[in-house]
C-alpha cells in the first residue's frame, strides 16, 4: 500500500540522516512514519515513534501526545 511505501521512505530518511545536524527531521520523519503506521493499523509502531517524537521534543510533539493520549 502507499501507507506502508511512505513508511518504508520515512525509515530510510530516519536512517540516511545520522550527521546529527538536522534532528528535527528526524522527528519530523518519526512523526509521519508513526501516522503511516496508523493507516496500516501499526499501533505498536505508532506508539514507539510518537514517543521518540514527544521525548526529543519535536516541532509535532504537542500533536504527537494529542494523538497518543487517543490511542490510550
């Protein structure tokens, strides 16, 4: 599914992107990933890359923990 493609892009930006220099990809990255992970019914992954997002402090942290406190 296209779900599971842009998963599999996020992960390899996440991957790629290890200079250290531009962590809010990163988390901008763990943040699509987790709602791609939504689409296909990933609730696991979701959880772990929503929580990566909200620990780090993302630029999406605040709906990151919107959306985990739904999934509760």
């Amino acid at each position: 599914s296209s779900a599971e493609a842009a998963s599999q892009n996020f992960k390899k930006t996440i991957e790629n992107n290890t200079s250290g220099k531009f962590q809010n990809v990163n988390l901008d990255a763990y943040f699509y990933a987790a709602k791609a992970s939504l689409m296909v019914d990933d609730t696991k992954s979701a959880k772990e890359y929503l929580n990566i997002v909200v620990n780090d402090k993302g630029s999406k942290m605040n709906e990151a923990r919107q959306i985990l406190n739904e999934l509760k």
